[in-house]
C-alpha cells in the first residue's frame, strides 16, 4: 500500500468535511446492497473503523484488515491478495477505496474474482481521476503538498479489468461532483448543490462506483451419437469407405 497518501486520505475521510462527502457515497452503495440477497457479505477498505453494509440484507456481513487498527470493525487480519477464503464463497464483495493506494490492484481483482461466487456481485468504489478532485489535486500540486497522491486506474480501466475477469457491469454512478472542502461548515453549505450538478456533470464526479456481476459458467452436455458406435464395442472404430469395400468385395 502507498502509505502516506492512504493514510492522509482516511484523514480526510474521517474529519468532518470528508464524513459529509462519505455520506453521498453511502446513498449509493445502499441502494445496490438493498435489492441483494445471500449468505456472506465481505468488505475490503481503508476506512476499518466503519461498516458500509448497514442496508444489507444478507445474513453474514463482515470486513477484513490488512494490519490491526485500535477500534476496528474488521473480523480477521488478511493481505488482500491472499483471502482466507474458499473458493465462490462470497455472495457480495464491496471494495472500498482500497485500489487507488495498491502496490498491486490486478491482483486484489484476481483475488476478489476468485472468492465470488458465480452470479456474485462485486461493488468497487474509487476515486475518480477525471473529476474536480483529480483536477483539484494537479492544480495544488503547482502551488502546495496536495491533500494525496491519487493511483486511481479510473472507471473505464477497471471496467475492462473485471470484464476481463468474466464480470458484467451491472451499473456505473458518481459521487461528489464538487472540490474535495476541509471545512466541514463550507461543506454543508456547498451539499446543496451536489445533486443539480449530478445531472449535469454525472462522468466528473469525485467517486465512481461500480457495480458488476460475476458471469455463470455453465458446461454444456455432448451428448454420444451411439448410432455412429459399433455393436460391441465401446469406442467408435473408423468404417471403412464406399470404394475400400467395392475392392474387398471384388478381389474376394
């Protein structure tokens, strides 16, 4: 993980101004997790003190942790490339902010591909590079330190990734289509114009989410043609041709 720029972003995240903008990503992620049902629901985030599934209606919601953290909400410690889980497992797999701050993404996508089952959902969130936050972030790069370092492959990218991966995309939204605001009076009076903006600018939103089902694959019986088997036997022989069988019966 980019330590630095993760950790600046959980900063962020938790203060104030950032709870509010968490709050138009939570509106999105229980809409999808609503509608679903099943077994076990796994989050993977940056945020360990919080859980984003509080909508769910699947009967087992847990998190996961990279590392331990005081008054975290997580089940068990695991490196995210490596999930103690059994294959097609997971019902719904909700990667939170985790992709941007990698070392290595594919393999974190590998990994969650592996433990959903077939007809599973995966939800990723990210931060969007093409947005105000991404212009914001080279913009203040010029002048000052920027707030952090985004590596985000961005929506379209990981949308091929997990195609590549034998997933559908079900759905693509967009959070937050104002700057990244430190003070959290501001940004209660900004919030207001956030949804006007939604329809206007839906692409440049600070935050993609993405949603996409793992594809079923299902084998397809071949059925024997026992009429082309011999009688007797349990593997087809090669018959012998029309003109074989005329010298056969010439030269008997």
């Amino acid at each position: 993980m980019l330590q630095k720029e993760q950790q600046s972003a959980v900063r962020w995240l938790y203060s104030s101004a950032g709870q509010i903008f968490m709050r138009a990503e939570q509106r999105v992620i229980d809409r999808l997790l609503r509608p679903v049902f099943g077994v076990h629901l796994l989050q993977l985030g940056i945020l360990q003190q919080t859980q984003l599934f509080q909508a769910s209606q699947i009967n087992h919601c847990f998190a996961l942790a990279p590392r331990a953290t005081a008054g975290g909400v997580y089940a068990a410690l695991s490196d995210y490339t490596e999930l103690p889980l059994e294959q097609h497992s997971i019902d719904c797999l909700l990667i939170h902010h985790v992709l941007e701050f990698a070392d290595d993404p594919h393999a974190i996508l590998r990994e969650a591909a592996r433990v959903v089952r077939p007809d599973g959902l995966i939800i990723v969130v990210l931060f969007n590079p093409w947005s105000m936050l991404g212009l914001q972030q080279k913009l203040l790069g010029k002048w000052q330190k920027r707030t952090w370092t985004m590596a985000s492959p961005g929506s379209a990218k990981l949308q091929d990734w997990l195609r590549l991966l034998d997933f559908s995309v079900e759905s693509v939204d967009y959070c937050w289509h104002l700057p990244i605001i430190h003070r959290s009076s501001l940004a209660e009076k900004v919030i207001k114009f956030e949804r006007p903006l939604h329809r206007l600018t839906r692409p440049l939103g600070a935050s993609a989410v993405i949603c996409a089902k793992k594809r079923s694959s299902t084998l397809t019986p071949v059925r024997r043609r026992w009429a082309d088997l011999t009688p007797g036997l349990a593997v087809p022989i090669m018959k012998p041709s029309t003109r074989a069988a005329r010298e056969t019966v010439k030269n008997g």
